[in-house]
C-alpha cells in the first residue's frame, strides 16, 4: 500500500465543493482543512505508486476548485 499527503490550496468561494468531491473519490481516506500556505490536507491511499500518481492527476487535479497541489508519499525507513 501507498500512502500520499496532498496539500492543496483551493479557489476562493467554492472550497466546500472541492472538499465534498474530494470525500467521494475511492482511496480518499482524510480530508481537513488547515490555516497556513496550503488550505487544505488530503490523505489518500493507493496499492502501487502508478495507481497514486493516476489516481493524483486524473481525479485530484480535475476537481473544479483545486489549484496548486503538493503530494508527498510516504517513505519507510
């Protein structure tokens, strides 16, 4: 399993629905708020490291109120 962190900072005005049609995407497993350089923070979980990556362009990027991401995948060690 891969494990991703998306930070996000979303479009004035229409954050709710970008959160909402976050929630219902398969894989999604957290999504909050946060105050700081990105608005919000979204935990999501796929099996391979392709499976994120499409999952992060094709269905993350494509929600009306999203712009600028970060994803940072987590490592073990």
């Amino acid at each position: 399993m891969v494990t991703g962190y998306i930070l996000l900072r979303l479009v004035p005005g229409i954050e709710k629905e970008a959160l909402q049609s976050l929630r219902l995407i398969k894989g999604v497993t957290e999504v909050e708020m946060v105050f700081g350089h990105w608005d919000a923070v979204v935990k999501v979980e796929a099996k391979t490291i392709n499976e994120l990556t499409r999952k992060i362009l094709s269905e993350v990027r494509g929600i009306q109120g999203i712009g600028d991401t970060e994803t940072l995948v987590v490592t073990e060690f």
